[in-house]
C-alpha cells in the first residue's frame, strides 16, 4: 500500500516538474509556436489597414480596366495570297529566323490556305482621336487587302490603313466616325522598372482580354525582331500576359495611360512564358504623327552601323564605364557621320547633349530630329574625347536586306589551312583571302588584300569575338594600321604584352547579298 502511495506522489511531482517547466520557458520565450498555433494564426483575418493597400490597388486596376477597354479594338485583317515581297518583320520557318525565344505572335500562317481563298488574321489596337484614327503594329496590317476594325460595343468598320513604318513596327489606321472612346497617351521615359501595367487586347480570340504584371525592364534590344537595316528596336519589358493575337494593343501604367504598344513575346512555344515587349509610346506618337501627316515616317540618319560597347572596346576607348554606341562602319559612304569626321572604332557617348548608355539611346534622341538638322555628337577615340557637328541626312533604299554581322555567320568557303599562320596571343589561325571568295562575294580591293579568318580557337581570347569566314581589314588599336599581308598583322601583334587590347575592323562574307558588311573587334590579350 505505501509503495503505490509512493508511486503516486512520484508521479504527481513528474507531472507538477513538467507544468512548470513549460511556464519558466515560456517566460523566456524558449517555446515557439507549432504547426497547430501556425495554422490557427493563418486564419486570422488582415487589419482593415493591411486590406486598404491592396484594394486601393484593385479599385485602380477596375478603373483602368473601365476606362480603356471601350477604346481597344479587334482588328481583322484579309490577304489574297500572291507573291509579293514581305515588309516589316519576316517570321521563322519564312525568312530570317529570329532570336532564340523571341516569336512574332502574329500571322503565323505556316499551313497556307489554297490561294482562291484569303488568309485571316487576327490583332488588337486602340483608338487615339475622336474621329477614328487608330494605333496598331505594322506586322498586323502589313500587305492586308481588308482591314475590319471591331469596337468595344461590337460595332463594325473598314479601316483604311493610313501608313506604315517596318523600321519601328508601327502603323496607323482610320475608320470614320465622330465621337469615339480614346486613351490618353503617357510618357514611358517617366515608367520604371516594378511599376504595374496592364495589357488589353485580344489574344487567341478571347476578345477585349485585360491582363497585369509589372515593367520587367527598358531599353531592350531585340534587332532581330524586325528585318531592316533602320530599324529601332528599344522595347519596354513587361510580365504581363500578352498572347498571339495582343499584338497593337496598348500597355497603360496604373494611371491609365498608355505607355507602350504591345509587339512581341520571347517563347519558346509561341504562347505567353513570362516576357513580353512593347514599343515605347513616346516613339509611336513620333512616328503616328509623321504617318497622319506625310504618309510615311520621315526619318534622319547618322550614317553609321552601330554596336554595343563591351568591356574591353570601353577599355580601348577610355571609358571609365561601360556605355556608349561603337561606330562599326558606314550605311552610305561619303555619309553625314564620315562626312563629319568620325571613323570606324569611335565610341558615341553624347548626341545633342543626352547621354548614351546603348545603341537604341542614340537611335530615339536621333528620331527626334528630321533630315538637314544639325547635331553635336560627342565621341571618344582611343582616349581621346572629340566632338562633331553632324548634319543629318535621310536613310537610302535598301537594295537588300544587310546581315547582322554579330549574329548570323556565314558558310562561306574558307581557304585550306595550307599556308595559315597562326597567332597565339589572339588565338586565331588565318590566310590571304582565296581568289574564289573574292570572286563569289565581289570583295572591293582592300577586302580581297585581308586576311580571312580560317580558325578560332575555343579557349583563346577571340572566342565568340571573332568568326572563321571573317577578314581582318585593319588594326586601330594601339597602332593604327591596314592589313595586307601576315607581315603586317606580324607587326601589329608582336608588341602585345598580356591585358593589353587589341582593337580591329573585320567584315563578315554573306554569300546570300554578296556583301561582306564591317564590324569592329576588341580582345584583350590574356595576361
């Protein structure tokens, strides 16, 4: 009996050690809540504060909604199929492939109908005045032979297509009637990244469709987008869900203004992954503006073919940060820019007092001026800050479609490596350029006396700098110099210590336009 007694205070002081053992560490904060308190805590509701913020932001994207819907519009376009040339973007499987990703999501017609019968096409776009002229892309009614323009109140109209411009993928149409809902154009210069936007457009059939995301990024450069030598390519990045068919609509910030017209999406598939691109609203209305008053975009040019700088062409200029646009040759010889005195190698770093960070800065400030004005151009050149008065002319017709000498190498016939010498600090191979390349891409005479590329090594410094196929015109950097002969790229190179630069001015052999456009090229030599 007194051993059970025993055993039962025992037992009672376990239990009264463990009560208080919880109540001193909870005193101390040395018990955290488990997953039951967790879950219970979950199921509390949000402060009416807390609930404000976001239903501040649902009540703006409601009015915004309200607000721009009724000026969006369908487009539908017709086409009698006939051989005609393609303007504007050419699509993959059709002509140029464009960028890994980045798909055209519009008119992809790869199954094509019997020729008696039209293709179809759907887009979007959205009204800008009262009395019916309207905002859309070039891609949407490039070559249509009826454009059937649907409102928001599911009346219909045939729209007249006012003019159109490959270079930036705008257009504009018109339909007649007075009195019609309109969006205010905003100033995308003012939008930053993280802010909300919202899309609308009628993507896959699903008419009048808003979607919202956020501005990813500005300034992007997707050139292979559009298949012209002129073309401006400085997109607006956004997440929000834009789909075949959103092409031309607008992309308005949470005020309601429209900062963008919705083009492209980079997919794998064709359908939204995540990215879209819009053209900058601010380059639209310039060129809106040119197409309601002249027909077409009249635009000035500097005369140059640009690339972006990287860290080693910043080295080789001076910089002391990465920006700027790098002159890698003339569009037109004997152009503004030459005609002004700068040259191939030239680092832009201002134009008419504005900064330049990339290629498509350069390009908007220059849209912003006509053909005769008169520009200071600010550039550096190997050290040297020098500035010129560039007056600006109008871009020539294109005879051919130019290859982009940074993305799309060639298969021209290279040379038998009898012969080659090769060059370690650059980690390339090369030989005189052969009589049959010279014939085949009717090289001028001092691209028939380079020196054509026939190696490149896969770990030397000119890896994915510089191509087989290409030729070696001319040193610039450190010594300025032609290149005729191995003797005189022997002489330019011998001096080379490691981490210096080397800077030179190749072109790219493209047998399809029998041109072989130039490009400059900096290594550095590895130390």
């Amino acid at each position: 009996m007194s051993t059970k007694y025993s055993r039962a205070r025992f037992g009672a002081a376990v239990v009264v050690a463990f009560l208080c053992g919880l109540v001193f560490a909870s005193g101390f904060d040395l018990t955290r809540f488990g997953w039951a308190q967790s879950r219970l805590a979950s199921t509390t509701k949000p402060s009416a504060a807390q609930v404000a913020s976001a239903a501040e932001t649902e009540t703006a994207f409601e009015a915004v909604a309200d607000h721009a819907r009724p000026a969006v519009v369908s487009i539908e376009t017709e086409r009698f199929a006939r051989n005609r040339p393609t303007s504007g973007r050419q699509r993959g499987g059709r002509g140029q492939q464009l960028p890994p990703g980045v798909e055209d999501f519009f008119r992809q017609f790869d199954n094509q109908p019997p020729s008696d019968q039209p293709e179809e096409a759907s887009g979007s776009g959205f009204i800008v005045t009262t009395d019916g002229y309207i905002l859309t892309n070039n891609h949407v009614v490039a070559d249509a032979d009826k454009v059937t323009v649907t409102l928001f109140d599911k009346r219909q109209f045939e729209a007249k297509v006012i003019g159109r411009d490959p270079t930036t993928d705008v257009a504009v149409i018109k339909i007649d009637d007075k009195n019609l809902p309109t969006v205010s154009l905003g100033d995308d210069a003012k939008a930053r990244v993280g802010q909300w936007v919202l899309a609308i457009g009628n993507p896959l059939q699903l008419n009048f469709t808003v979607t919202a995301g956020i501005v990813s990024a500005k300034g992007r450069n997707q050139s292979g987008l559009l298949n012209n030598q002129y073309a401006i390519t400085d997109y607006i990045q956004t997440d929000a869900a834009i789909n075949p068919g959103n092409s031309g609509g607008p992309l308005l910030n949470i005020h309601g203004d429209v900062i963008g017209i919705n083009s492209a999406i980079a997919s794998g598939t064709g359908y939204y992954a995540g990215y879209g691109f819009a053209i900058p609203i601010t380059l639209a209305k310039q060129v809106m503006d040119d197409l309601i008053k002249y027909g077409k975009a009249r635009r000035a040019v500097v005369g140059v073919s640009l690339n972006e700088v990287s860290a080693t062409d910043a080295r080789a200029a001076g910089l002391t940060q990465i920006g700027g646009a790098k002159v890698g040759g003339f569009s037109d010889e004997n152009g503004p820019a030459q005609k002004a005195g700068i040259e191939i190698g030239d680092v832009i770093i201002a134009a008419a007092g504005h900064p330049i960070d990339q290629v498509s800065t350069l390009q908007r400030i220059i849209r912003g001026f006509k053909p005769g004005d008169n520009v200071q151009i600010d550039i550096m050149r190997f050290g040297q800050k020098k500035t010129f008065n560039v007056k600006l002319g109008e871009p020539a017709e294109p005879k051919t479609a130019v290859a982009d000498a940074s993305n799309d190498r060639t298969t021209a016939p290279v040379r038998d490596n009898t012969g080659a010498r090769q060059y370690d600090k650059l980690g390339i191979s090369v030989s005189p350029v052969s009589s049959e390349v010279a014939t085949q891409l009717k090289l001028t005479a001092d691209q028939k006396t380079g020196l054509q590329i026939t190696k490149v090594g896969g770990s030397g410094p000119a890896h994915n700098q510089l191509y087989p196929t290409e030729i070696i015109l001319s040193v610039l950097y450190p010594t300025k110099r032609a290149i005729h002969s191995a003797a005189d790229l022997d002489q330019a190179v011998a001096p080379l210590k490691g981490g210096d630069v080397f800077e030179m001015v190749v072109c790219s052999p493209d047998p399809s336009t029998q041109a072989c456009p130039t490009r400059v090229v900096s290594v550095q030599i590895p130390k």
